[in-house]
C-alpha cells in the first residue's frame, strides 16, 4: 500500500523481502531478496535508497546503528525504534514522562520460581490481582508473544523457554480501545488523524470504527495524547499509538513506528491517506491534510475462513456490496491468515459497519461472535 502511494506521486521504492512472494514485490518497482537482520542485505537495500523506513518491528538495532554512523538516513530513528521494539523500554519512557501505561513489573525470562523474581511477582499479584498479562517485551505481534496467566507456576512455566526481558503487567478491565495515527516529518511538523474505536478478537485487530462511539472529548484527548507521545518518542514518519480507556483514564497499551493496520482505513476515509503521509515525512516533503472525508467509516480485516476459500474468487460478491472497498493484500489463503480489509464510507455508523462486514463475509471472512452485535457498547476484557 506504501507503494502504491508511492507511484501516485511519481516516487520508487525498493523492497527488501525475505520471500519472492510477500505482498510488496507484487507491486515495488524494485524487489531485493534479504533479511532486516542481515547488515549486508540493509546495505544493498540502502545504496539503492534515499532512505530506509519499515513496515514492521523485525529489525536489529544494534545493524541499524552501523549503517546510521555511516550516514544512512533511517527514518524513523534509532530513539523511536528503540521505544517501538522493546515493550519493556517503552513502558519505561512513557511512565517517566507522566503518560498513563497499565501497571507493569519487568522480568528475566526463564524459571521464575524462587528468589527475588519470585517474591517480586508474588507482590506485584497482591496488589493487582490474577490473572496478569505476560509478554515477551520484544517480537510479539496480533497477539503472539502474549498469555494470560493465573499464577505463579504458570508465569514459570510460560517464561522458562523463553529469552530475554518479559513484561508482567495488570489486566485492564477496558472500556473501549483506540488507536490513533500521527504523522511527523524530521522539522517536528505534525498532522493527527482522528482516533479510532477498535475491536480485538484473539489478540488480532478484526474492525476499525471512525469515529466510532465514544463520547468527543475521549476521541480529543486520545488524540492529544498520542500526538504527545510522537513528540516523545521523537517520531519521523507515521507512529500509531494503541490506547485503552479504562475506568475514565485514556491509558497507552502499544506504540507502532510504521503505518498500520488502524490507520488502513485513511486511503479511502482521509483526504490523505496515512501510507501517502508516511512517504512523505520520512522524505520530509509538506504534509496532507489528516481530516476525514466521511462522517462515518468502518474498516473491517479480511481473514481466511475454515473452508479455505480464494477471497479473489469471490470477489463478484463482495464487489456487490454498495460502497465497499476491497484491499487483498496477495497472501496465499490459510485459514485465520489476514489476506486484506475492506472499508466502507458513508453517513450512518451502522449501516457502514454492516457493509463492510457483509462485503468481508462475502469474501469468506467469517464475523467472529463477539462482534456480532452493533459496536460501541460497553466492552471488558484484554488483549495485547
């Protein structure tokens, strides 16, 4: 989708892909087969580029360090990778600046059932309760890296495979989540897209409402808050900033340093789309407008289903339903696998969210039972 925005205003991109057929060679105008973590494929990538931006967390920063230090312009920077990889040291910049972030402990991975580490959990659970939310503070992603866990054995048995620092936080009892998009160019310049109710199924983002149905002053203040933590975070390019609203407190659960999935619903929904803005802050180029062109818009994922249906053979279907806007992404389909979204645009918050769920069931997406009902009720619960 980045380079799709790319080829609107005349601009090249090269991808560096680990398989021939992710969905970015389809589309590139230059493809090259590597790794993030390999210094060598970076380099290659890099003597083609004006600048190097990403469009996941996957990358080593101690490779992007060397490349910095030879003048390769890394967009975002190394501060704002540093906070969007390691869940642990974002949690650790936002509590120092006074942003809400749920209650956290941080925890060597490996046997937590004796010693100090032991005590430390026992007395984190007295003050917040089980179950808590553990996770590994770097690689997680639509809720790998992430469990639920009851007590002390668990918190061992979950951590003992595993390396590195994990995260032990509460479970916050939510009653909605947000997510809102900023972009940034190198100057400080900055432009904020309305935040944006969200729904999580599995750890998994499943629909995006714009505005959703939270009260004004919540959608405000979620904004004012996460264009306040890209200014933290120092920010170059699109930063997405996860929220909960809990107990009347807007609190941040994740910070994203790339377009994402949240934001997909701007190519149709904003007079700039967040893929167009990201090109051009990372270039730093004048910034588009981030307003909305719609009153209502609902952006739904596109997942396959049990019976494993090709959603480009059913596109007849979907196209059918009035005002959808299908995006596959060229993903070979497997059940429970994200292959596209679909955004609907109009005047009515329910009859768009309607259609873009019956344009996503139509390509085979099953509706998962939580979302069944209209959206913007009160919810509770936890995801990553």
């Amino acid at each position: 989708m980045a380079a799709e925005a790319a080829s609107a205003l005349g601009l090249s991109v090269a991808v560096l892909a680990e398989h021939p057929d992710d969905a970015a060679c389809a589309v590139a105008a230059e493809v090259l087969g590597g790794s993030p973590l390999v210094e060598a494929d970076l380099r290659a990538l890099a003597a083609r580029s004006d600048v190097l931006t990403f469009d996941h967390e996957q990358v080593d920063l101690s490779v992007l360090r060397a490349l910095a230090a030879d003048g390769v312009i890394i967009r975002p920077g190394l501060t704002t990778l540093e906070m969007a990889t390691d869940k642990a040291h974002m949690r650790s910049v936002l509590a120092a600046a006074g942003i809400p972030v749920p209650a956290h402990l941080v925890l060597d991975a490996g046997p937590a059932g004796a010693g100090p580490a032991s005590a430390a959990i026992e007395q984190f659970a007295a003050d917040h309760g089980w179950p808590l939310v553990l996770k590994t503070a770097r690689g997680g992603y639509d809720g790998k890296g992430v469990w639920i866990v009851n007590d002390l054995a668990e918190v061992a048995a979950v951590s003992a495979p595993l390396l590195g620092r994990l995260l032990l936080e509460e479970m916050v009892p939510f009653q909605a989540e947000l997510a809102v998009m900023v972009a940034r160019r190198p100057s400080g310049d900055t432009v904020t897209w309305p935040a944006v109710e969200t729904a999580q199924v599995d750890g998994v983002c499943r629909e995006v409402l714009v505005p959703g149905l939270l009260p004004p002053d919540v959608v405000e203040d979620a904004r004012a808050l996460g264009q306040a933590v890209a200014e933290l975070a120092g920010a170059v390019g699109v930063l997405a900033v996860e929220l909960f609203w809990s107990g009347g407190v807007l609190m941040v659960n994740e910070i994203a340093a790339r377009p994402h999935n949240s934001g997909h619903w701007t190519i149709e929904g904003a007079v700039t789309s967040q893929f167009e803005n990201h090109l051009r802050a990372v270039l730093d180029l004048p910034l588009g407008s981030p307003a909305p062109q719609h009153a209502q818009v609902a952006s739904v994922n596109i997942f396959g289903g049990a019976a494993g249906a090709d959603p480009v053979a059913l596109l007849p279907v979907g196209l059918a339903i009035e005002g959808a806007h299908i995006h596959l992404y060229g993903k070979e389909t497997r059940p429970g696998r994200k292959l596209g979204h679909v955004t609907v645009c109009g005047d009515d918050a329910g009859e768009v969210r309607e259609r873009a769920w019956a344009a996503a069931e139509a390509l085979g997406s099953p509706r998962p039972r939580a979302l069944q009902t209209l959206s913007g009720q009160t919810r509770s619960g936890r995801t990553s």
